[in-house]
C-alpha cells in the first residue's frame, strides 16, 4: 500500500503538464498544425517573411541615390508598385521596410515574453510578501503611458530600432507577467504541485519542471499578440514623425509619405504599404485568437484581452479569464 502510494505521488510529480488540466497547456503542435484559422496566419506571415527578407534577393532596386527623372511615378514597366517623390521603387521599399517592422515585431515579441514568463513564474512561485511586492512594480509598469513616454524620450534622444525594442519590451512584459503568475497560483493548488511539495522538492525545481511548462501554452498565444501590437506600435509612431529617422524605413513611414501625396492622385504610395500593414497584423492576431481557442479547449475559461488605448497605440494589456 506504502509502494502504491509513492508511485501515485511520483506519477503525479512527474506527470506534472499531463494532470495539469486542460488549461492553457492543451496547446499542442498537433492541434495548431490542425486549426485552420492558425494555418491561415501562419501562411500570411511566411508569405511576407519571405517577400521582405527573400524578395531583395531576386528584386533590384535603387534606394540609394534619388532619381528626379522617375518622381511619381504610376505602376507600369520595370515598376510595378510605382515610384515615390524620390524616384525610389515602391516595391523595394515595402520589402526594406517590412525587414525593420518584422524585425521589431519578433523581438518584442519574444523578449516581452520571455521575461514576463519568467517574473510572473517566479512571482507565483514565491508567494506572500516577495509576490505582493513584485507585482506591485507590474502594476507601475502598466501605468506608464507608452505613447507618452516615446514621445519624451524621442525628444531627448534619436530613436532608433533598438531603443524601440528595448521601450516596447519593458512596456509589455508586465501583462504577460500578471497572466503568468494567475496561471500559477492556479496551478499551486493542483495535485501535481502539492505531491512534488509533498516530495520534498524545491520552488526552484517545481518552477522550472512543473509552472514553466504549464504557462507555456498562455505565453505562445500573448506573444502572437505581441508581435502584432510591437509592428503596430512602430507603424503608429512612424506615421505620427516621432520614429527614427531616415533613412530609417518601415511601413509605417511609407504610409505617411503615401498619406502626404494622396490627394495629388498618387494612391499607389498609400495602398500597398496601408494592405501590407493589415494583412500582417490581422495575420498575427488570427494566429493568436486561434491558439487562444485551442489552448482553453472549448471551456469558459477562455482567456480575453482588454487593451487600454491612448490615441492610436495600445499603451497596456490587461488580461483576465472568464468562468
């Protein structure tokens, strides 16, 4: 009976994300490769991958040097989206451009996530005093207007894409970091926890073993989000002239220059960069709603994002569950 009953807690320790419930870790590679909605986005966004990274492979343009002979010009012959008021090709220009916007999109992204995993993890594993104080630093964080903040500190310095990357990442991980450490006082309470407690293991090896795992599933699907929030952050501050500066380029700033000369007829200078800009963050967030869908199973409690909004940027994520 003494036997029985260590296997039982064994299993149970070990089999930490099976017993977990199916919860946010229901997200299998299976199911994701099976969900239509997330193929389509998937698709949408390898299809852009490859037009901006590969496409200046195949497609030579001249974005150096400006060219007054071939100022605004309309689609045709040798360039098929036209040109802008430089005489630089439009199509090349959409590739550059969408490079820094992936770029900044995939980094944001993945570090936001990362490091709210990480604290939220840590936070939640903690407990007590040591997690009402680190969450008290995230709700600080989740006052901090973005779109203000990047205004000041474009005054005060040249914005560049790494200062971009850094600003959004410390702005969006502490979101991910109070779903994380939600998701982990849940899982405390679970049979898999307790018997690991009850085994005589570590918070550092319940953390990394048992609650890591578990949140990953949430953590996949915030960074979907992510990534189309970061891309529709830059274009924002782009099109607002607080982003880098030339010869900077990303959607955002193709659509300013397009915006300034639409009402001169030249549409092609709007349209593409306008169409790329939707198709890739509508792109990210059917990938992330779809995730969102398999992860909850079916079950009430789905995870929800409201967004608080300053203007046109998304200045905080707050996330709650619904039961």
């Amino acid at each position: 009976m003494a036997a029985t009953s260590a296997t039982s807690l064994e299993e149970a320790a070990e089999g930490g994300v099976a017993q977990g419930g199916r919860g946010p870790s229901g997200l299998t590679l299976r199911a994701f490769l099976r969900n239509r909605r997330t193929m389509s986005g998937v698709g949408i966004v390898v299809a852009l991958c490859l037009f901006c990274f590969a496409g200046p492979l195949f497609y030579h343009a001249n974005l150096v040097s400006v060219n007054l002979n071939l100022i605004n010009e309309p689609p045709g012959p040798g360039h098929p989206l036209g040109t802008d008021e430089f005489g630089f090709d439009i199509l090349a220009r959409l590739m550059q451009g969408g490079q820094s916007s992936l770029e900044l999109g995939f980094a944001v992204g993945i570090l936001g996530t990362v490091l709210g995993l990480l604290y939220g993890a840590i936070s939640g594993v903690i407990g007590g005093f040591g997690d009402a104080i680190l969450m008290r630093i995230v709700d600080s964080l989740l006052a901090v207007p973005t779109l203000l903040l990047l205004i000041i500190v474009s005054s005060m310095f040249s914005l560049n894409l790494f200062v971009i990357i850094v600003i959004l990442s410390v702005l969006s991980w502490p979101a991910v970091a109070r779903l994380v450490r939600g998701q982990v006082l849940t899982l405390r309470t679970r049979e898999f926890a307790q018997a690991a407690t009850a085994m005589g293991a570590s918070k550092r090896w319940i953390l990394i073993k048992h609650m890591v795992p578990n949140t990953f599933g949430i953590c996949v699907v915030t960074s979907a989000f992510g990534v189309a929030d970061s891309i529709y952050a830059l274009s924002v501050l782009s099109f607002l002239g607080i982003g880098p500066p030339p010869p900077f380029a990303d959607w955002g700033t193709l659509l300013t220059n397009g915006v300034n000369n639409l009402f001169n007829g030249y549409w092609w200078q709007v349209y593409p960069p306008m169409i790329t800009l939707i198709l890739v963050v509508l792109a990210f967030r059917q990938i992330g709603d779809a995730m969102n869908d398999i992860a909850s199973g079916g079950q009430t409690g789905r995870i929800y994002a409201r967004r608080r909004r300053l203007g046109f940027l998304s200045v905080g994520t707050r996330f709650e569950t619904q039961g």
